[in-house]
C-alpha cells in the first residue's frame, strides 16, 4: 500500500481489521474504520475534503474515490464500491452496493440499503432513498428492494471482510 500524507492531512485507521493493497492509494485526509478494505489500484484521494469509510466497507479493484473543496466523500457501514466504480463528493448510506464500473457524482446521497446497478451514472444532486434498485445512465430508481434484498447486501460486506483477513494472513509475493 502507498500511503501519503498531504501537509498536515494523513490516512488515519479506526479499529483493527483492515486490508489496503499494495498497489492502493491513500493521500491526504482518509479514514478506514474497522475492518474495511481497499483492493488492488484502487485510488482513494482525499485532498480537498476528507473520505470517509465506514467499518467493514471495501472499495474494489480500481475504484476511484476523490472530493472537491468542502465536498467531503462519506461511505456508510458495511458499503460495497465495487470494481472501477467512480465516486466523486457524495454520501452513500451503510449497507449499499455500488456496482462495477457506476459513477456517483458531487452532492449526490445515496440512502441506506441500496443497488447501485453496474455503469449507472448517479447525477450531481440525486437524492436516492433507502431500499432503492438504481440503473441506468442517467440513473433512475426502478424499485424498491425488500428486506431479503437487504440481508443479501449485508452478506456481501461479510464476505469482503473474511477476504481482507484471508489476505492480510496469507498474501506473499513470489519471485519468478
């Protein structure tokens, strides 16, 4: 993991648990809290306001995560930013899934229990509510997701966490 810190602003971990790749940025103002995760080339950039994830959420593979002057960038508990997922400025609400490759623009909030289906484009200001089905480009809530759905997204937190310990005990690099 690369870890830097910009003036004064420092990637600072809460709790135990946590997993940050080798090939991850952290810069400037970032916090981890428990157990979270940061995957392989994923960027987190917290140079104008601070990026926030909440405890056992995990930014996959590639994701970019970066704010504007006085747009802080806060992910809930138990979030998933799943691969290449873009996220600029916004709020995403605790066991939310973000899906491959989707983009959250400035000022949006995406509320609790959500989908954020794969390539959608979640415009600046959208106000997405709890247990919504989001896709599209630009994104719209196609439907509401029932309790069932939301005890799925919690297992996928679940799953994110036992990787990081997986890695954290047993990743080694090999020579040729």
């Amino acid at each position: 993991m690369t870890l830097y810190q910009l003036g004064k602003a420092r990637p600072v971990f809460i709790g135990t648990g946590h997993f940050v790749a080798d090939s991850a940025n952290l810069i400037g103002d970032v916090v981890l809290n428990d157990a979270s995760s940061v995957w392989f080339n994923a960027v987190i950039r917290a140079d104008n306001a601070t990026i926030t994830l909440g405890a056992r959420t995990n930014v996959q593979d590639g994701a970019v995560l970066h704010t504007d002057p006085g747009l802080p960038l806060t992910l809930g508990d138990d979030v998933t930013v799943g691969h290449n997922a873009m996220l600029h400025g916004c709020e995403v609400g605790s066991n939310t899934l973000i899906g491959i490759g989707a983009v959250v623009l400035n000022h949006a909030k995406i509320g609790r229990n959500c989908i954020v289906g794969a390539n959608a484009l979640v415009t600046e200001r959208m106000d997405i509510p709890d247990n919504s089905l989001v896709v599209g480009s630009p994104a719209k809530v196609v439907r509401t997701l029932d309790d069932k759905m939301a005890e799925m997204l919690s297992l996928n937190a679940d799953v994110y966490v036992k990787h990081g310990a997986r890695y954290n005990a047993e990743l080694k690099p090999v020579e040729k």
